[in-house]
C-alpha cells in the first residue's frame, strides 16, 4: 500500500500488506468527490464542525476549538487490523491505545494500558499488569478481557469478527505466541515459541490498539465503522472520501484533551493543501508537497516543523521478471541518487549511505555507501555483458508527492546505459494492490516507500530482506531465488541481539550481502513526511505525525 510510513508497517520480518508503505497521499486533483469551488471551510461548516476559538494570545496553550489534520483518504473503516487509508490508521491512533507506546522522541517502548512487565529468565513469557480504572469510550472498563479479544482476532486467520481482506499486522508475531492467558482481570500473559526482543516494540504499533470487547462482541466485523478505544479522542463519524471526525474524551486516563474535536480531513491537491494551511483551514499535515516547503518556511502563518529522516524512497526489482543479478545490480548503479534528493524531494531528503536503515535508527552504517553507488559506465557494461542491451522493461510509480519526478529520473538513468523503459503512473488509491500482484503487467520495478512505523532496524530491513511477505515474496520473488531463504533466521537472531555494535555489524553484513548477491530492492534516499502546521498549533507530536502516528492528546490550536 499501498505506509507504514506510512504507512506502511513493520512489526517483524514477516511483513504483511499493511505494514509495508501506508503512505497512499494526494490523490488526485481537489477534494475527492467534491469540487475545489466547494472548498475546505464550506465542507467543514457542512460537517458541523466549529471554527477553533481565535481569542487567546498568540503562543497560549488554549483549549478548545477544532484541530483539523490533512490526510491522503479515508475509506470510513477504521479498524487496527485492516489498512486502508493513513487517515483511517491516524484515527485508530487516536482512538485506541495498546499495552506499550512509543512517543519517537525515544525509541524505547514504554507502559501504556500495561503500567508495567516481567519478562521470565528465558524470555519466553511476558506477564502484564494492567492499569487498574482505565474506561473505554462505551462506558465499560478496560480488563484483560479486552486485550485477549483485541490481540486474538490479530492472531487468528478465522476469527469472526475480522473483516474481509483483514491485513492483521500483528500476524507475524502471532505466528510465534504459544499461548495468549489472562490469570485474571488486570493480567495478561503471553507466551512465546522463541524469545522476540521486538515484542513489547510490536505491540506499540497501530495493529496492537485494544479495542472494548463489549463493543467487538456487538459490532463483529463492522467495529471498524464505529471504533470504540480507550484513547483521547472518541469517535464521532465517518464519511468514506471526505473525512472522519472525533471529540476529546473526558475520560482518557491521561487527562481530556485540550481540543474539543480533531477532523482527519481528506485533502488531495497540493495547492489546496498549501493554501489551506496559510488560511488556517488546516491545523496540520505530514502531507505537505516539498516543492511548497522553502515558500512555507518564509511563511509567519505556519511552522515547517524539524522532523527526523525516517522513511526510506525505494525501488524494487522483480526478479521472477528480471531475472539476472547483473541487470538488477546495473539498474542499481546507474540510478543518480542525488538528482532525485534535489529534484523529487528539493533537498529534503539525503542519500542512502546506510542502505534501509536511516540515520534516525539504531544500526546505521555510513560504510554501506557503496551499495547505493552511482556508476552508470558500469551499469552500462554490466547491460552489454548481460545481452540485455534494448530490453523492455517496465517501470511503475504512484501519480503523487514526490514519486513522478523519481519515476522521470530514473527512466531517463535506464534509458542511458540502454535499456528501453515503459513508464506506468499509477493513482495512488491503487498502487498497493498491484505492487502486491505479481501477474500486473507493469511489475517490473515499481517505486515505493518504507515508513519507520515502529523506529528500529527489524521494521525496516527486518521486513524488506525478509524472503516472505509483502517485500520478499509478492512484490520481489526473492523468495524464489537460491539461498534466500536464509534471511528469514538470520534476521529473526539480528533483532533480538541488545543495541549496540554487534547488532550493527550483523544488520550491515545482512544487508551486504542481500544488496550483492541478491539486489531486490535499490535504495533511492532517505526523507520524511513533510509536518507543516499553523504558527498557532502546539503540541501536535510532529516526528511522531512524519511517521504517519497521530498523537494529538497534547495539541491545542
């Protein structure tokens, strides 16, 4: 997905569709399924939603009012095991917390609805104690009946309450859960095959929210159209290609938030972005053009917010179609890396000397630089010695943000160590599937993204050299090349080692030799998801929102 960052996951190396790119944005031309003419602010008096209150000083943390957050769609499912949209997953954010959290101001895993874990000697059995007087937004209280019901159906293929075409993020991890207890009403207790260090990280992730049993046991596989979580904000409504709309909760354990509603608004064209943001009709986006950002950062009615370099700008290759190491390495080489850093992303982005781990993660190396090197002479070589010299072959990109540029740039690097391209530019709405469907007829190389949903190597690397999943088996056949099976043990050990200097030595040597003997997956840059909010927006988590997770319990406007 067609995103994650998005998302777009992540949670271990057996990825799922979900969790491979949930960054699907700026689809299209205006707002979907309304006209321009229409515009942001007559759609949000449509909807009921109030104008935030304008009386307060400049920079006072104010209460009130309505914060309204750009997204790239919304299907009106929000539900933490099915993808559809970043925005439906920004809403579960908001309306569901899990038993770990992660804030990305630290990558560290911290207590949320568990206040607290022990792990046994052997690291097999993770005990959790619940928080004791915690309410979902239906009234009924948070016990461990919740979290059974909540993780279960992410574990279970048949479970009734499941959607069709369920992506189940925490599948993986279910894969190796032997057995899922609760002693009793305020403990849980999870028990593993093998030791996962990345577990309690996992759980943090969007598919780990808890939902209110009560609710799931009532609305069964239609809980996505009406959420029920214990987060700051409750559900409200839905509108499928509009937006999805959510008041503060009074009884969020943290404290209500400051804001009286948050709108997930579906907003699509650039310049309606842009020129909402400086009006004040948009509180906030990670969605923000990056040809728009020097302009902005002159701009006194916003805030380009610093964020971290989080997310990988990737191509891959499909060996069942392009099926010689030395073709796929010359393709490799003759990508000019730096024209897509000034050019698709002006300048915010940088090259990937680290490969698929960026500089914002532990286990970033400088010294795979050469992996992501610009050659085109031998990249031309290779072609010739290849007699691949004239070949067809297709290459398929999303029609927004930065990837039709990429697309135009690297047709053109291809085109001139002589390879014929055929360019495929895809909505964005329909990417995901045909990046996941082998028999596409475009599927050749197809131009992506890796967001860091949970900020740690196994979410990156761990899911994209994994020789299963979305990555390993239906968008690159590396599952069908000699050998690759091996990385899926490999990359299991990598992550449970302790952060340090042997954890990173094994994800390079990993990646060096995935990226040599295998070249599935050609780095193109690092970058993140441009925040940009109102001068007068505080508290809004911005490198948590240019990870595409929606933390907005601190934001006022």
């Amino acid at each position: 997905m067609p995103r994650p960052a998005s998302a777009a996951p992540q949670p271990s190396s057996g990825s799922t569709p979900e969790d491979v790119s949930r960054r699907t944005m700026l689809r299209g031309a205006g707002l979907l399924g309304m006209g321009l003419t229409f515009g942001l602010s007559g759609l949000l008096s449509a909807c009921g939603v109030a104008a935030g209150d304008d009386t307060a000083e400049a920079g006072e943390n104010r209460t009130g009012g309505t914060l309204t957050l750009a997204v790239d769609g919304t299907s009106a499912v929000n539900d933490p095991a099915f993808y559809t949209t970043l925005g439906d997953w920004m809403a579960v954010d908001c309306i569901c917390r899990g038993l770990t959290f992660i804030d990305f101001e630290s990558n560290e895993p911290q207590p949320d609805l568990a206040e607290s874990w022990e792990v046994s000697d052997d690291q097999l059995t993770y005990t959790f104690k619940l928080r004791s007087g915690v309410k979902f937004h239906d009234g009924t209280d948070f016990t461990s009946a919740d979290v059974l019901a909540s993780l279960g159906r992410q574990f279970d293929e048949n479970d009734k309450t499941l959607p069709e075409g369920s992506s189940r993020p925490l599948r993986s991890l279910g894969d190796n859960v032997k057995s899922l207890t609760a002693p009793d009403d305020l403990t849980v207790q999870i028990v593993l095959g093998v030791p996962d260090r990345m577990m309690l990280s996992d759980l943090s992730d969007i598919g780990g929210r808890i939902i209110s049993k009560a609710a799931l046991d009532k609305a069964g596989s239609d809980i996505g159209k009406a959420l029920v979580g214990t987060g700051p904000f409750k559900f409200v409504s839905a509108t499928p290609g509009q937006s999805v709309v959510l008041e503060a909760f009074d009884g969020f354990r943290l404290g209500r938030p400051p804001i009286d509603r948050l709108v997930l608004q579906q907003v699509t064209d650039p310049s309606t972005i842009v020129n909402s943001l400086i009006s004040g009709d948009i509180s906030a986006t990670q969605f923000t053009p990056y040809s728009s950002l020097q302009s902005l950062e002159k701009n006194d009615a916003v805030t380009v917010q610093d964020t971290t370099m989080g997310f990988d700008a990737i191509m891959l290759i499909d060996a069942r179609r392009i099926t010689e190491l030395e073709v796929r390495q010359a393709i490799n080489l003759a990508v000019n890396r730096e024209a897509i850093v000034s050019q698709a992303f002006f300048g915010k982005a940088q090259l990937p000397e680290g490969y698929t781990i960026p500089p914002s993660q532990d286990g970033y190396d400088p010294s795979l630089a050469d992996l992501s090197a610009y050659d085109p002479a031998k990249a031309k070589q290779l072609i010739e010695q290849a007699g691949a010299t004239g070949r067809t072959v297709h290459l398929m990109a999303a029609s927004d943000s930065w990837h039709p540029k990429a697309q135009q740039i690297v047709e053109q690097n291809l085109t001139d160590i002589g390879l014929k391209v055929e360019v495929t530019s895809v909505d964005p709405a329909t990417y995901f599937g045909r990046v996941t469907d082998p028999e596409d007829d475009a599927h050749d190389l197809m131009i992506w993204e890796r967001n860091s949903y949970v900020p740690d190597p196994d979410n990156m690397v761990g899911s994209m050299a994994s020789p299963s999943g979305v990555y390993g088996d239906y968008a690159t056949g590396m599952v069908t090349l000699k050998g690759a099976d091996k990385f899926a043990d490999e990359l299991f050990a990598a992550k449970n080692l302790e952060v340090g200097d042997e954890r990173t030595a094994t994800y390079s040597d990993i990646q060096r030799r995935w990226a040599e003997q295998y070249m599935t997956l050609v780095m193109l840059a690092y970058s993140t998801n441009p925040v940009v909010s109102g001068a007068n927006v505080q508290g809004i988590s911005p490198n948590a929102l240019g990870n595409h997770r929606c933390f907005m319990e601190k934001a006022s406007v």
